[in-house]
C-alpha cells in the first residue's frame, strides 16, 4: 500500500477539544432529536438524544447556546435502566405505570411505531456533571425528565 499524501490544510489551533459543562443540577427544556438502538456486548443498547431548546449556563460562567446535544444511553438487559427509560418516556408523554394514582395514561411499550411520535417532543431534564471515578470521563448526563404539564399550575 502506497502513502498518500495530504490534499487539505487544516487549521486545527482553534478548535475546541473540550466539552461545556452546564451547571450541575440544572433544569433545562430540552427537545428529543433522536433515538437509536446499538448492540454492545450482546446488550440492546438504546440511545436518547437531546437538544437544548434555550441557552444554558455553564460551571465556568460561560453560555451553551440552543441547540446543544445532550445524550442518555438505556442498556436494556438492566431493570433499573429499564426503570429509567420508562421515566423518560413517562417525562415526554405524561404517562406513568397503569393504574396510577395521579390518573395519568398508562405508559405504551417503546416499539419502532412509537418512536417518530416521540421525536421532537419536549421536556424539562435535570443535568448533572458526571465525574467517573473508573475513567477520565466528565460530561454532562441528563438525570431525569419532568412532563411539561406537570409544570403548570
């Protein structure tokens, strides 16, 4: 195999290699862009992907302007990632376990029908900052999902 090569100069000096942190503890709305699915280690993985829908304020007093990706991976051979799943889902649609007390819809099954209903959806997420304790990873991970209904008074 022969080398090739570079046909493109690429001024690289100013790109940002760092990810803003929001505030941790944070309420923001945002608005479900996409969800996809991936395996991992014969695990389903399911992948919710968020967009801001304001701006929000960062831990070093900067801004994250609307729009900014958010991301909440659901490995579904975990319960309590199946229990967490079913709260976002509750947060987008204003559902909640069948028979509920507070009276809400019973929760649908996430099948690829429902899916392109929840797309574009919006919410209020808790973000948190995420410190690994295993890894070098900080990041900002969406907590949970609040119904905007259940915001009004």
């Amino acid at each position: 195999m022969e080398n090739q090569p570079l046909n493109t100069n690429l001024n690289l000096s100013k790109v940002k290699t760092t990810i803003p942190l929001i505030q941790d503890g944070t309420m923001v709305k945002v608005r479900l862009a996409d969800i996809s699915e991936t395996q991992r280690d014969g695990a389903t993985i399911i992948k919710m992907e968020f967009r801001l829908v304001d701006g929000a304020s960062t831990d070093d007093g900067g801004q994250i302007g609307a729009g900014f990706p958010l991301f909440v991976n659901f490995d579904t051979s975990l319960e309590f990632l199946q229990q967490k799943m079913a709260r976002f889902i509750d947060g987008l649609l204003g559902t909640g376990d069948e028979g509920n007390k507070r009276g809400k819809p019973a929760r649908p099954d996430l099948t690829p029908e429902l899916v392109p209903t929840l797309i574009g959806k919006e919410a209020v997420a808790k973000v948190i900052v995420t410190r690994s304790k295993k890894s070098d990873y900080v990041g900002n991970d969406v907590q949970g999902l609040t119904y905007l209904g259940d915001l009004a008074v």
